[in-house]
C-alpha cells in the first residue's frame, strides 16, 4: 500500500516536557489505523502534533504526508492538503453560527462558491441528525457531548480528507450517536479515506469490521507493540499493564 502519512523518529515537546519519544508510524491510502494507549501515553499529543498545533514543538523527527515534509506548515495548510482532525473535547464558539463557518470552511479549503456550501450543507447536516434551526445555532453552545462529536464528523463529511485524525470519538457519547459515527467511519472508509483513530477503549470495534484495522500501542510516547484485533481483545481483557509486562515493554 502506498504510504499517506510517514512519520519518523517524532519528538514532540509540550512546554519543554517530552511527551513523543522517538515515534515510527506509517499509514497507507485508504488504511484504518488504530492508536490505543493508558492516560498520559500520548496519544492526543499525537494527533494534535499531526495538525500543527502552536503548542506541541516538534523537536526531532519527520512528518510526511503524500511524500512531502509537513513539519512547519500551519494547521489550515495541512488541512487544504487533506488533514483533518475531529477534537476529543470540541470547543464552544460564541458568537459564530454553525452555517456561517461550515460555509467559509468550505469556501477556503475546497473553493467553493456560497451558494453550493449552503446546499451542500444542508443536505449533509441531515445525515448527521442537525436540522435547519440547529445550523443557525452557535458551535457547541448547550451542545451534549453526543452533538459536539456529530458536528465533528459533519466537517469531515463536508471536506472528505485524505486522512481523517478521530481522537477519541467515543468519548462521552450516547449509544446513538457512537452507533451513527461508528456508521460514518465506515462510509469514510470504503470511499477509500485513510482514518487514524485515536483511543482509550476497544469498545469502539464493536461498531466496524476489526479485520480491517491496523492495531498500535503507545506507552510513554513511543509505540511498543503493534498487530490487529486480536491485540484490542488483548488490551480489553488484560489491561494495559499485563500486556506491557508480558511483552517486556516495562523495561
């Protein structure tokens, strides 16, 4: 498979403190990755480092995306190349109605004329459960977790990246809505988009076919093992740290 996202030797810093430690991933076209890791492993690190967050200094490593070096591009740049990153914690924007930024987005990154944005946009916000009034409300404002995670796959909807970052989509959401981006990722996926999913659980494999993932581990910012569904059963059943034991990544 040809790679989409090269990543070598990855340090990352967070107000000088090293929480990448020599990280070595590639994700091919149209692959589903998988990170999973206890608290503090880094994972969000990861996925906020591949967007080009100000915070997170890189401080050794390459980042490739389709063969060319990403390191030092802003996060809109990346995003107009083909990143896009759905947050763990989605922030409210008061102030900013969701059509008028789902309008501009699409204006910016695909070039596209208002009009079409606006038609576009209202056909697929249906998909994701918001009607016309929700899309005149403020982003996230009273939002449950549920809605904020759905509004995150709407905007990937829309932008249909190369690479589609889901950190920790599974966090703090209802049934329904895990069931209805769990229904995504899978359309998102037989189009052929890469997807590197972030999380803390396995419980999220319930909802896709686990033959299809890639499975990484990341303890202490680096990743110590990685395999397929079996690994997840693993994890799910032992815990991070008998796995980490018998493994010897302890040492």
């Amino acid at each position: 498979m040809e790679s989409l996202l090269k990543i070598e030797n990855l340090r990352v810093a967070v107000e000088n403190k090293e929480i990448i430690n020599g990280l070595n991933l590639n994700v091919g076209r149209g692959e589903f990755h998988i990170v999973m890791g206890p608290n503090g492993s880094g994972k969000s690190t990861l996925a906020l480092a591949l967007m080009g967050h100000p915070k997170y200094e890189i401080k050794e490593g390459k980042i490739e995306f389709e063969g060319k070096e990403i390191v030092g591009l802003s996060p809109d740049e990346r995003a107009r190349r083909g990143i896009f990153m759905a947050f763990q914690h989605p922030e409210e924007i008061e102030g900013v109605k969701i059509i008028d930024y789902l309008r501009l987005l699409l204006e910016k990154v695909k070039g596209m004329e208002p009009l079409k944005a606006q038609e576009i946009i209202a056909k697929k916000a249906k998909e994701l459960w918001f009607s016309p009034d929700m899309l005149h409300r403020y982003i996230n404002v009273g939002f449950s977790g549920g809605e904020r995670k759905r509004f995150e796959i709407l905007q990937a909807l829309l932008l249909e990246p190369k690479l589609l970052i889901l950190d920790e989509p599974d966090s703090g959401v209802d049934v329904d809505s895990l069931s209805l981006i769990s229904l995504k990722m899978r359309e998102f996926h037989k189009r052929g988009m890469a997807i590197l999913l972030i999380t803390h659980y396995g419980r999220i494999l319930q909802h896709i076919d686990p033959k299809i993932v890639h499975v990484h581990i990341l303890k202490e910012g680096r990743i110590v093992l990685s395999g397929k569904e079996e690994l997840v059963e693993r994890i799910e059943k032992e815990g991070f740290k008998k796995v980490f034991e018998e493994c010897g990544c302890n040492e």
